[in-house]
C-alpha cells in the first residue's frame, strides 16, 4: 500500500465533498421563497434598488407560488398597471433558470418593448443576482433576445412577428401586456404560443400578464373568465371584516368646486359592513394580513389560477388620493377614461364609440371670431394622398386636449410628381399662416402626409425629405389593436426620408370617443359654420365613414374600424391628432406665452388684441403663472423644448 500525504488526502476529500455537492438536489424552494433568499431589485427598474422582499406586496406571494406549484399550468394576472406584475414574471423567469432550469420564451407587444425589458429589467437582474452572474457569464456576445443557460435558454419574442413565436419548444412562457397584442399575419400570437409549450404537457407553465382592455375582445378578461377567478380579501381594521377592495367604496372631499381644481381635503374608504372610515394609513397593515380566495374554485379546466388587483391595494405606488385626482382629470373625457378603467381599476372597458353621430356631429358646428379661435394654441395638417387628388385638414389645439378644426380642402389634379398637379396648389396653401383671434398669426406646426398608398409612396418620400426642417414628415397607418398613436421616426427609402407610423385604431378610439364629449368640457372638438372652412355635409359624411365592428376570425373576436363610404376626412383628422402628439408641445406653458404676446400688440396691429377673448365659448383658457413655469427655464429643458414643432413662433424665433 501506497502512504499518501495529509495534503494529498485533504485535497481529496475536497474533491469528494465538489463531487457530491454536484450530485446534490437543489433545495426545495417556491418561486416566493427564492425570490427572497435571491432576488434584487436593480436601479435601472425600480424606485426601491437592492433586497427583494414579498412582504412589501404581500398580494405578489401567492401568484408566484402558482408558478411553482404543478397543480398548474396557466396563471392568468389581471392586475393594474404598476403594483407587480412585472416583477412577478421576471422572478419567475429567474427561478426557472436558476433553481429549475428550463427553456423559455418571454414575449412582448412590440421588438422595442423586448429590446427595453431586456436592457432595463433583464440584463441587469442577471448583472445584480449573485447566484444568476455565473450562469451568464460565458454568454455575453450572444444575441440581446437569447441569452442561453445551463439546461435552458432565455428567448425574447414580440407579438407582431410570427418567426419570434415560432420553431423551438419551452416550457416557461410569459406572455406580458397582453391587451396590446394584435392579431400577426398567422393568427393570435397567444395561441402561437401556447402551441410551442405542448409538447412538455404536465410540466408546461405559461404566465398570462396584462391590464385588461374592450370587454368584447380582451384577451385577459376572457382567459380570467376561464380560471378560479381569485380576488384578494382584506381585514377592517376596526370590524374585521373581510371584503375586496372596490372603487365605488372609495369616499373623497373636494376642497373646492371649481372643475378645475383636484385637490382633496379628505380621502378614506369605507367599509362595506359596518361603513367604518378605513385610512390610507391602515392600507399597509390590511394588505400584509390579506388573502387570496378562489370565487369560481375549480373553474375553468381547473389548471389555470387567475387573480385579479386593482390598484387602491398598491402599497409600492398608487396612493388613494392619487387615484382619486387621475380620475377627476379623466372626467367626461372617454378616451382617458377608458385608459383609467384599464389600468388603474383593472376593469375591462365597454365599447361606446361604436361610430359617430351625424347630427351629433353637426351640433360642434359654431361660428369663429377669426380662422383660429382663442383657444387654439398650436395648428397641425394631416394629409392624404389620392391618385387624382390631396385631401388637408388643418386642426387646431388647445390645452386639455380641446381641438378643432381650423379649414379643410381638396387639391384635385395629377399627384404622380411632387412638382406637378395638385402638389403645386397644396404645397401654397401648407405655407399659410393661420389668422388667430389674437391677431397673432400661426405657422403650420407640424404637418403629417400620408405615403400608405403604394401608387403615391415614393412622390410622398421625395416631397417630404427636403421639407423636414419645416416639420413636414411622411406617416403609414398601422391598424393593430394597442399599436401606439405615433411612434419614433425611422428613416427609410432611397433618399432617407423619415417615416412614422401612426396607430390609426387608437386614433380613431380617440376621435370618436371625442366626438361625444359635451361643450366646454376638456377634449371637446369644435368645427367651423362658415362655409369657406370646407366642413360642408360632405365632410361630416367622411368623418363619420367607418364603424367599429367585431368578427370572429381563427384567432378568436377582433375589433377593427372599417370603411363604409370615402373617409378622408378621418383619415386627416388621424394624421393631425398624430402630428400634434408628435410635437411633444407644453400646451400650458405655450398659453402663457400667446396671452403675453398678444398683450403686445398695438391695437392697429390686432383688432382683437383683448387677451379676455382667447377662450372659446363655455371653456375657459387656463395659463400657468410664471412662478409655475419657472423650472421649465432650466438650460437643459430649454435647449429640449427649443426643438419642438410649435416652440419657434411662441418665443418669436
């Protein structure tokens, strides 16, 4: 026998612990417990950086157990936005790479929503979590959408392109905001995916996360529909009795009735068995005690668990007194009371803007004191290109989203040459000035043409590129449910024109929604009676052209705008509302500086030079104080705000 040495013996019973440690099961931890014994919170995406504690959202436990617990494959979120759900998928993508790796796929609306939760959220999480650190380390020149791991990889995906959802099978999906995916040339992106987690059966889990959207065709609100439909239950803190937290329960008092002023001077909620006043104060202690109960236990095909959350349970954003003034602002104004219903009360919204009245329509008609009433702060142009015509609105803004339209036209002759035919007429009346009440006269802010006609596409790019410098920009419509209603410029073609594409279902939610708002209330939109401004019954018809119709196609109920009769008119009305988005414009501080440069107007050179008219009819004009607009005049904002459509003319540039 062969004597060893101690130091030889010691370096193999060190050999031989790495060896069985190796062989070793790993420890048994929900997804709740790993997150924290290992999860951080990194600067880039959280307000509170460092230690991850459930305890801070007790409502967050739970639903991460749900995704590992085997009892399940499918755990449905329909939560506001901003109380966790974000955090929920990403921990769980983290526990199924460390603590029980496996391939997955996490998908977004857009590639840029990907690419964001990959350099915000994703990469640093792995750059934070000590035990995440070595399993990517070797992985770094890999592509930014698939980042592989022992025994699994990382996958990013978008929902707009099928190739992303495609190929290669997992077993962990989150499919994330949900109510903005569209419907892609393949179908419903969900069931996309649900088709690429088949073949791992018992073992498969998919996370469904989004704030819910129209009732008839939101994905969640359906998928939740079909679960145990779980609510969280808290405690009164002064009877103990167990209730869910409502909207309709929360009590506030106004410091004022002015419509215009939100502030409170008393906010509670009350309880629904005994009317007890329970204050944001106890909120803390109420939801740390809370728990989760199953309304429709076993419902559904009884593997998927669903939770429902509303903000006023938010202990790590929302304040109920923040919630009570989003909604005041929101008030008779539809288009953002939808938004408020989705994201902030996580109810699913009732469609109401079906189409548009005519005789409704009709009735915004009044008469101008001059081509641009008081009200009217910024002018923008949407156009669109027809073979044997150039069809332009010129709509103007004020604050609170109150708009209308300033004169509409119809430039008729050849548009196959950008120097020739009805571009020659259009081209002199896109340089006009609009007269305002003031007496002040208004340039074209932006102006948004049109260049989705394949037949017109390249006279568009070649009209648009020399002109950029005065704010005028070729658009592309996208009809996709959830698409944004104005994205950033790309430069495209031979010549590098910049193009943007516009949301024109969001758009037109947004028109019709404001078509029905009553006068002198924020979003309202007025229209000329005189006749020289071209809103003649033609034009309303046009307004008024498409419906919002739902059909059943392979990938479930969808909801699209269509085309009854000729809608050019809308079709400019959504370039305009899109070019006006675009400019980014301060509307309050921009009314500040049209009464201070009115007031300076001799009176030969203003015949309305009274700064008391810039309002319009039953809506008051409101200017911020320059004490309120003072941190605006910081070099850094300045130099920001010196680069919008609509700032030159208000400074006297």
């Amino acid at each position: 026998m062969i004597p060893s040495s101690r130091e030889g013996l010691a370096a193999f019973d060190t050999a031989l612990y790495d060896a069985c440690a190796m062989l070793r099961p790993p420890e048994k931890l929900t997804a709740s417990e790993w997150a924290d014994k290992y999860g951080m919170l990194s600067s880039e995406g959280s307000a509170q950086p460092g230690k991850w504690y459930t305890s801070n959202a007790e409502y967050q436990r739970e639903p991460l157990d749900a995704l590992s617990d085997p009892r399940f494959q499918t755990v449905v979120l329909m939560w506001s936005s901003q109380v966790g759900k974000t955090a929920i998928g990403l921990f769980g993508a983290q526990y199924y790479a460390q603590h029980d790796p496996c391939p997955q796929l996490l998908v977004q609306p857009t590639e840029d929503m990907a690419k964001t939760v990959v350099k915000d959220r994703i990469a640093p999480a792995i750059r934070d979590t000590p035990v995440l650190r070595p399993l990517f380390r070797k992985n770094r020149g890999d592509e930014w959408n698939h980042k592989p791991f022992p025994g699994g990889q990382i996958s990013m995906g978008w929902a707009n392109s099928p190739a992303q959802l495609a190929s290669r099978a997992v077993r962990f999906a989150w499919t994330d905001e949900e109510g903005r995916y569209g419907q892609n040339i393949e179908g419903d992106p969900v069931d996309q995916v649900t088709k690429r987690l088949a073949t791992y059966k018992g073992r498969r889990k998919h996370l469904r996360t989004s704030s819910p959207a129209l009732r008839k065709t939101c994905r969640i609100t359906k998928a939740y529909a079909n679960s145990d439909q779980r609510r969280y239950y808290v405690a009164c803190p002064q009877c103990d009795h167990f209730q869910t937290l409502r909207w309709e329960n929360l009590k506030w008092v106004r410091v004022s009735a002015e419509p215009d002023n939100h502030q409170l001077a008393d906010c509670y909620y009350v309880c629904e068995s005994s009317g007890c006043e329970i204050r944001e104060s106890d909120k803390y202690a109420m939801i740390r005690a809370g728990e989760w109960r199953a309304e429709n236990p076993g419902g559904g095909d009884g593997r998927t668990a669903g939770f429902h959350l509303n903000a006023l349970y938010s202990t790590i954003g929302y304040e109920w007194t923040e919630i009570v003034q989003a909604y005041l602002k929101c008030q008779g104004i539809p288009d953002k009371l939808q938004v408020f219903t989705n994201t902030v009360l996580a109810e699913p919204w009732d469609e109401q803007a079906e189409g548009a009245d005519l005789n409704e329509i009709a009735k915004h008609a009044e008469e101008y004191s001059a081509q641009a009433p008081g009200w009217v702060l910024i002018v923008t142009t949407g156009v669109d290109v027809q073979r044997d015509r150039i069809e332009a609105t010129k709509w103007g803004w004020g604050v609170d989203d109150v708009s209308g339209v300033i004169e509409h036209r119809v430039f008729r002759g050849e548009t196959s040459q950008r120097n020739r035919g009805a571009w020659v007429d259009f081209d002199f009346w896109r340089k006009q000035k609009v007269e305002h009440e003031s007496g002040l006269l208004l340039p074209i802010s932006c102006t948004f043409i049109d260049s989705g006609d394949g037949n017109r596409t390249q006279t568009v790019y070649e009209y648009c590129r020399p002109l950029e410098s005065q704010r005028v920009y070729a658009c592309k419509g996208s009809s996709l449910t959830g698409s944004p209603l104005v994205s950033r410029g790309t430069r495209v073609g031979k010549n590098k024109t910049i193009l943007v594409i516009v949301g024109s279902s969001t758009a037109k939610d947004t028109i019709y929604s404001r078509l029905q708002i009553g006068r002198g209330k924020p979003g309202y939109i007025y229209f000329p009676k005189s006749a020289e401004s071209g809103c003649d019954p033609e034009f309303y018809s046009h307004l008024k052209a498409e419906a919002l119709v739902t059909r059943q196609t392979k990938g479930g109920e969808v909801s699209r705008w269509e085309k009854q009769r000729r809608n050019e008119a809308l079709d400019c009305a959504v370039y305009a509302l899109a070019a006006k988005e675009f400019t980014r414009a301060p509307m309050k501080l921009l009314a500040r500086k049209l009464v201070e440069k009115a007031a300076r107007l001799t009176p030969a050179e203003s015949p309305a030079a009274n700064v008391q008219s810039l309002s319009s009819p039953g809506y008051s004009l409101e200017c911020p104080s320059p004490a309120a607009a003072r941190p605006l005049k910081q070099a850094k904002k300045g130099r920001k705000l010196r680069t919008r459509p609509g700032f030159r003319w208000i400074h006297g540039n």
